[in-house]
C-alpha cells in the first residue's frame, strides 16, 4: 500500500515489509481475492461476479476483449483503495462510471482466514468491500461480513485491514500493469529501474519514513526548545502557585480570625485612651485668670497710642521748617543738568570722530585695491591672491596636486547681468574668495601654500570635494521660474568643477534673483513660492525666504562689480564727505570744551557753598557726601561723562541733603501716625479678645462635662469587650486600619470556595505541574536517545538494502539459467541506478549486453525473470501481472510459463492473477490452476458479460 499517516510517524502500522517466510513456518491465505463484481463500470453494465482460485489464475480473452480484462484490474486497484492514476485508465475516478449512468459499483470478496485474519469475530471468514463512484468522482465503501452485515463504511477501517492483509496495489510487485511495466522495466533509464526496486522492496517507504521521523524530531526540538519550558511548564507553575496561595491562605483563616478578636480588644481601649487625652488637652486650655490678662494688654495699647501722638506733633513742625530750602535746591539742580545733557553730546562726538576715521582708513586700503586691480582682476580677491595662484601652478608642475586646486571661485564665474552684481555677491559670500581642492592630500599641500603666501594674515577657505568632469543633474531639484533666472542660471561658468561647488555649498540652483523687492516678497512670502525655490535676492542685496527677510548690510559690490573707476570715483567721493564731517565734528568738539572748563569752575564754586552749608545729615548722607567731596576738582578722568557729570553732582547735592532730611522726616510722621492707629486698633482688639474669651470659657466647661459623661460611656463598652484592661501602644487610627484589611481578607477566603474544593484544585495543579515537568524531560531524554536509535535503524536499512539486492541478484540469475541466459544485476546505492545486463546463450566467451539490445521476446523473457526474482525476496497475498507474455515467441513464453508455474506451486498460500490474451490450452492439469475466460464484448449492446470457470 500507499504511505498512510493520520498523525505521527508512531501510528504508522508496525508491518511495513514482509520478506519470504522461514523453512516450517505456519502459512495462510489471509487476504486473497474470493471474488470480483462489477455493475455500470467502464463500459460493462454487468460483469461478474468472478469467482478466483486461491492459487493460479488466468483471466483470458481474445484481442477485442482487453476491455474485460482492464476492467477488472482496474477495478481491484480502485477498490482495494488505489487511486485513479495507479491505474494508468485515467486520472479522476468519475471516468469510470458507464457512460449514461449515475454511478458505478465494485464489490471484492477477500479471504479472512487463518492467524493473520483481521477481527474474525466481527467479520468472519470472508470481508466484502463494496465500493460505489458517483458520477461527480465521490468513493464511498460499505465493509460487510461474511453475512452481509455492514461492519462499518469508514476509509480508515478499509486502510486497517489493507495494512493488515500486506495488500499494496501500488505496488508494483502486487499489481504490474502494462504501463507500470514500460515505465518501470522497459525505460532506457537505469534510475527506473532502481525506483521499481525500491518500490518493490518497499525500501523507499522505510527511506520516506526515516526522512519524516528525522524532520518531526527536529520540529520537537524546536518547538521542547522554544515553547516547551518558556510557555507550557510557566503556565502550569503559574497555576499551582496560585492553587497553593489559596492553600496556605486556608490554614491561615483561623489566625485571622483570632487576629481580629485581639484587634477590636486592643481597640475598644484606645478609644477609652483617645477620650483620656481629649480631656487632658481641655483642662489644659481652660484657665478662669486668662482674661485678666487681656485687660492689661489693653491698658499698655492705650498708653503706646499717646506716646506716638506727641511724636507726630514734632516731626511735622520740622518739615515745615525746611519746605523753603528744599525748593531753592531743587531748581539750581534743574539749570544744571542741562549743562549736563551738553556734556554728554560731546561723548557721543567722540565715539563718532573714532568710528569716522576707521571708515576712511577702510575706504582708502579699498581705493588701493582697486587701482591696482586695473592691470590684473585678480587684486580684487585681496593682495596676496596672485602670488598664491603662482605658487599653485608651479606645485602643480612638480606634480604636488593630483588634481589643480580651483580658486578663487569668484574669479571663475561672471554675470550674465552686471545689474545682479551686488545680489549674487552677498548670496555667495564667503565662497567667492575660498578654494575647491579634489581631496584632503591636495587640501594639506595647498594650506602648506597659503601658510607661507598669507604670514599672519586671514587665508582664504577651502572646499574639499571630488571633482567630477560634468556639471550635476539638477534638473529634478532645481527652481525653474518663466520670469525670473535662478542664480546658476544668471552665472557664465566654463569650469564644471566650479559650478558643482556652488552648488554643493550654497545651493545656487534653487535660489532666485528677483531686482525689485516687492516683486521678491510677493512671489515667496504671498501664497505658496516657487517649487523647489528655498530663497531669493533681490537687485539691494535683500534677503527673502518665505516667512521673513533680511536686509543687506553693504550698497555696493566689492568683487563682482564690472566698472573699476565708477567705484574708485565713488570711494573717493565717499571718503572727501568723511573728511568734511570730520572738520565740522573738530570746531563742535572745541565749543564744548569751553563748556567743559565753564562747569569746572562752577563746581568749584559749588564745593565751596557746600563747606559752609548747616544741616544735620544721616550717616548715608555722610557718606555719599563724602565720595564726591573727596574727588580732586579738575582731574581728567578716562570717560569724559564722569568729568562733566560731578559739577551737576555736587550743585544738587545741596538739595539732595535737604530733601533726604525732609523725606526722613515725612517718612518718620507717616510712620508714627501709622503706629498711633496701630495702637488705637490693638486696644479694641484685645477688648473683643475679653470678651469672646469670656464665651469660650462657658462652653469649654460645658463641653468638658460632656466628654466626662462620654468616657464614663466608652469605659463601660471597653470592658464588656475586653474584661481585662488592655495596654496599648499604637493610635486608634493604625488599629482601624489594621481591623479593615483583616476583615478583607477574611471575606476574601470566605468567597473562594468550598475548603475541600480548595484542597482538591491545589493536588491537581500540583500533579499536573510535575507530570508536564516528567513529561518535558522525558521527551528530551528521547529525542537525544532518538539519535542513536535512527543512526542505528539507518545503519539496518543499508545492511537489508544490500541483502535485498544480493537476494535479487541471486534469484536473477537462477531464473535466466532455466533458458540458458547468463546476465548482471549491477546496483548503485549512491547514484540510485541499476544496471541489468543479460547474453542470450552460455560460456565464458558470451558478452553481456543491455537489455535494449535483446528482442522482444527476450526482453519480456528478462522482465518476467526481474520481476519473479522480486516475488521471490517480496511478500504479497496475491500478486497480478498483466500480459506477461507480450512480445514472447513461444520458446521463451512456455519457459516462463513455467517459472511462473513453479513459483506458484512453491507458494501455495499466495494468489497469482495472469492477464494474457493467449487461450492457454497447454496448460499442464492442475486443481490449483483456475481459468476465467471472458467472451468477446458486444460492441452494439451492453449486455452483461459472462464468466467460464474451467477447473483443470
């Protein structure tokens, strides 16, 4: 049969191969075939029902009669559980219903006798498998008994009985078809053949079955490996701690209950303790003399009150005293901080003399630049440039540079517009004047350059980047605007190494030029900007990105400019302007020295009214008083402001004493009024103290009785509780708590269940925690001992596949010696190939040939040797062969025949089924030979087809 699995490779059936029984070994003929019906099958609407021998049997029919014959081969295979194209007569069992007929049906009697009968208790000497095929390909079985009883209509009974008969119908050495013999036998392929050995051996079922169970213990491994201890045993241990939890925490109800007791005892005391303190705490704070004190506290407010008046009174004469003086101070300090307001303008002078003259020097180093950039652009770039590009190329000469620095980048480029000069200037900025080099050894040579060109000075940057011979694609990042150009697209660039610079660094091909400003915050900061567009400038040099702008710090292009004496003119103009403002600034800075050497003398002046001025001062006056008395008149200090500011200083400092007096004299009468209604509310609040005081005591006393009553009360409860006082440390607050969680806990025991149940849940957790836990190390101890015991089966498996092919050989050639053929069975375990060689004829001088070089009837004669010599190491309850004889002449048919015959005879316990179109009329008389011979079909009826049983 077929592999069968419905599970594991452990509920495979243990008898896989049967081999040639022992000599003296008890035989039976468990699993024959008694009988074949067929009804609406193929092209038969009736046939049988044939009754076979339990030995030889020949179904024989003339040429027009293999329709017979095929059908009941057919019908054998499908019957007994073959599929439809171990057939080779189609490939879906649906055609096998007669054409015109709903369904079709097969019944097949087989013996079940004897020790290998399959429960003879159930289904007697005989097992009738009746199968019926819808015309829509469904297979449906009825197993009945000897009776006719239906035992059951299930596939795995009819599997079971199959397995225990050893019936294999695709088999090859149980059913050999004509198909599956020129597959097989007559291929010109010796793997073929050595696939129809091992198919016929049923060495590849055992090669399939060890293959599977090797790839089912590696899935174990994963999966003990993965899952068994992380998921399963976690579980398991999951749920016996919390069956043990609900366990323990029965033996500890009892405590509980008994905790709980003594809780609400030590309880009931620590009220009785609280109501102690409480009055402690009242007796304390009741004193019948306290509102004696109050009255005194209202006697000494009172006396406070009068002291502060009196002081009110004098401080505000003082202040009228002095009103007069404050006044005259205070506008000799206002003419003279207008004078200062003067001073201070010449700071400021100053500060723009210095800031003016660095501007002129700047221009003039510009205007110098410039003139000597008439004869060579370059001097723009600064004054040290040619120098260096001269020492460039002659590194580059010795072969210093592995590829010539580029530089400046602003000399390699030009305007399409000389218009956007100043724009294009203040967007590359720093990169006009840097260099680009291809990599960083090119880079260290050229620093090495700079260092000795600019000594001390600032050294141009430089761009380190590899120099590719095209300029970027840009086209997918680029801004392309139908008005205005991009700056790439507004520069003339020859070099590409140049071009690919700007755009690395600056990204020049997504940046706008737009002249007018307006037009430029309109089109980036209205509605969305431009694709791809990041900025733009305008023709003044303003930036404008898209949520703000910035506003350019130069007017004028620098190094971009086209016009050489335009901008030495201008800067010539400019620096004649500063030269003026510069003279005008001179004659003001003269006058207000004149001011200056007037405000000394006045604080001269100043100083000496001071000495003679009488006031009693605070010692922070003194102080401050005494820094600007103590600074030298006429001293030249570093900050002009400090100079012009003292003789303002002193002057109102006059005034200053003054007010600070009269000031600490306003402050000293607001404070004393203030402390007068202090004192005057003091007074009323102690009186209104007195008073509720007087209430508070009442009800102090009444409450104090009340809580003496409730004691008495709380006394009586404790000792019905707890007879016996109790002594107790911890706060009523820490007991209550405790007497909660006891009672939560309490309950939730209570609620879990029944105790027994309890008890039952916690051994069953516990029993199948440590039969899961036997259970994992008992399957690891197998699969590790599954290793030796496969090494040790395949180790069989290759000695049996050597006998088996030794045997085959060996009955080989015994069965060519009966014709007098000599041959070679060569077999190739590791290629899977077998080489058949056979020599019609005997003697040491024969050559041994293929069989494709034999003729027909000396192949066939060949065939029929290889497959009896595979009957012969192989068992089967019956065996069919169909027209064994084809192509034989009638030499080798009869000694074949004869093989046959006697093979038969050997084994009389097993059936063998002939299909042959020959009559057979030379068969030798025997009991055991049976004959069926079918008549020639009707081809314009569909009569039923008879059977003729001849016993000879």
């Amino acid at each position: 049969m077929s592999k069968r699995r419905s599970g594991s490779a452990s509920d495979q059936p243990a008898k896989r191969l049967k081999l040639m029984r022992c000599p003296g070994e008890m035989v039976t003929d468990a699993g024959i075939v008694e009988s074949i019906t067929l009804k609406n099958f193929m092209c038969h609407s009736l046939l049988g029902p044939f009754t076979f021998g339990s030995n030889v049997n020949f179904v024989v029919g003339n040429n027009g009669s293999e329709c017979g014959k095929s059908a009941v081969l057919t019908a054998l295979i499908v019957a007994l559980g073959g599929n439809a194209q171990a057939t080779n007569r189609g490939t879906s069992l649906k055609g096998f219903v007669k054409e015109g007929e709903s369904a079709a049906d097969v019944s097949i009697t087989l013996r079940n006798k004897g020790k290998d009968a399959y429960k003879p208790e159930v289904y007697g000497p005989a097992i009738t498998v009746d199968l019926r095929i819808t015309r829509d390909g469904l297979r449906t079985y009825k197993l009945k008994s000897k009776l006719g009883h239906v035992i059951s209509n299930k596939k795995e009974e009819l599997v079971s009985i199959l397995d225990n008969f050893n019936i294999q119908v695709n088999n090859p050495v149980s059913v050999l078809t004509q198909e599956m013999s020129k597959y097989f036998l007559h291929s010109k392929g010796e793997g073929d053949k050595y696939k129809f050995f091992m198919k016929a051996t049923q060495l590849e079922q055992m090669r399939e079955d060890f293959v599977y169970i090797k790839t089912t213990k590696h899935m174990t491994e994963d999966k003990v490996g993965q899952h068994g201890e992380v998921r399963c045993l976690k579980d398991l241990k999951r749920k016996y701690l919390e069956k043990e939890d609900r366990y323990k925490s029965l033996a500890s109800l009892d405590e509980m209950q008994t905790k709980l007791e003594e809780l609400q005892k030590q309880m009931a005391w620590a009220l009785v303790r609280l109501f102690l303190r409480f009055l402690k705490f009242m007796l304390s704070i009741w004193n019948p003399e306290k509102h004696h004190v109050f009255d005194s506290d209202c006697h000494q407010a009172e006396r406070k009150y009068k002291q502060t008046q009196e002081q009110l009174e004098r401080i505000t004469q003082q202040v009228q005293e002095l009103q007069p003086k404050c006044a005259e101070l205070k506008a000799e300090a206002q003419r003279r901080n207008t004078l200062l307001k003067s001073s201070e303008v010449r700071l400021l002078y100053l500060q723009f003399q210095e800031v003016l003259q660095r501007s002129i020097e700047a221009n003039r180093r510009t205007v110098q630049t410039l003139e000597s950039s008439r004869s060579n652009r370059l001097r723009r770039f600064g004054e040290h440039m040619p120098a260096l590009l001269n020492a460039i190329q002659e590194a580059h000469k010795k072969g210093q540079f592995k590829h010539k620095p580029r530089g400046p980048l602003g000399y390699l480029i030009s305007l399409k517009d000389p218009e956007q000069a100043l724009a294009v200037e203040i967007c590359l900025k720093g990169q006009l004047q840097a260099f680009t080099c291809d990599n960083y050894d090119d880079e260290r040579v050229l620093q090495g350059l700079m260092t000795k060109v600019f000594q001390g000075g600032r050294r141009p940057a430089i761009i380190t980047s590899q120099f590719i011979s095209h300029v970027h694609d840009t086209r997918k990042r680029a801004v392309n605007h139908p008005e205005y150009p991009s700056v790439l697209q507004a520069l003339e660039i020859e070099d590409p190494v140049v071009s690919n610079c700007l755009i690395d660094q600056r990204g020049i091909e997504s940046i706008l030029l737009i002249k007018n400003r307006t037009e430029a915050r309109r089109v980036m900061q209205h509605g969305n900007p431009p694709q791809n567009c990041t900025q733009a400038f305008s023709r003044e040099g303003d930036q404008i990105f898209n949520n703000r702008n910035y506003t350019a710090d130069q007017n004028r292009a620098s190094y971009l400019s086209g016009d050489v004496e335009e901008e030495i003119r201008h800067l010539q103009r400019e620096m004649e302007n500063q030269k003026g403002q510069a003279n005008r600034f001179q004659q003001q800075m003269k006058k207000l020295d004149d001011d200056i050497r007037m405000n000394d003398g006045l604080l001269r002046r100043a100083h000496m009214e001071q000495k003679t001025t009488k006031v009693e001062i605070s010692p922070l006056s003194k102080s401050v008083f005494i820094f600007f008395y103590t600074t030298p008149l006429g001293e030249e200090l570093a900050v002009p402001k400090v100079i012009l500011s003292l003789s303002y200083l002193v002057i109102f400092f006059h005034s200053s004493l003054i007010s600070l007096v009269h000031v600490q004299l306003q402050e000293e009468l607001s404070k004393t009024d203030q402390e007068v209604m202090k004192c005057k509310h003091h007074k009323e609040h102690y009186d209104m103290k007195r008073k509720a005081h007087i209430v508070n005591t009442q009800a102090l006393e009444d409450t104090l009785k009340s809580k003496e009553q409730e004691l008495e009360e709380s006394v009586a409860k404790a000792t019905k509780i707890s007879p016996e006082r109790q002594e107790v440390r911890r706060t009523a607050k820490s007991l209550d708590s405790e007497i909660n969680r006891v009672k939560v806990k309490i309950t939730t025991q209570q609620e879990q269940g029944d105790r027994e149940e309890i008890v039952r849940q916690y051994h069953e957790a516990l029993e199948n925690y440590k039969n899961m836990a036997q259970q994992m190390k008992n399957l690891n101890t197998f699969i590790k001992s599954l290793d030796s015991v496969m090494n040790h089966r395949l180790q069989v498996y290759g000695e049996l596949r050597r006998f088996l092919a030794a045997r085959c050989k060996y009955y080989f050639d015994s069965m060519l010696a009966q014709r007098g053929y000599t041959g070679s069975m060569i077999f190739d375990h590791k290629n899977e190939t077998l080489c058949i060689s056979v020599q019609p004829g005997q003697g040491s001088n024969t050559k041994l040939s293929d069989t494709r070089s034999l003729s027909g009837g000396e192949r066939s004669f060949s065939t029929v040797c290889f497959v009896l010599s595979l009957w012969a190491i192989t068992e089967a309850p019956f065996r069919c062969l169909d027209e064994f004889d084809v192509y034989m002449d009638m030499v080798n048919r009869r000694i074949s025949m004869d093989m046959m015959l006697k093979v038969a005879a050997a084994q009389r316990y097993r059936q063998f089924v002939f299909l042959t179109p020959q009559s057979m009329s030379n068969l030798p008389e025997s009991k055991l030979i049976h004959i069926l011979r079918l008549k020639d079909p009707d081809r314009g009826h569909n009569s039923a087809q008879r059977n003729e049983d001849e016993d000879q």
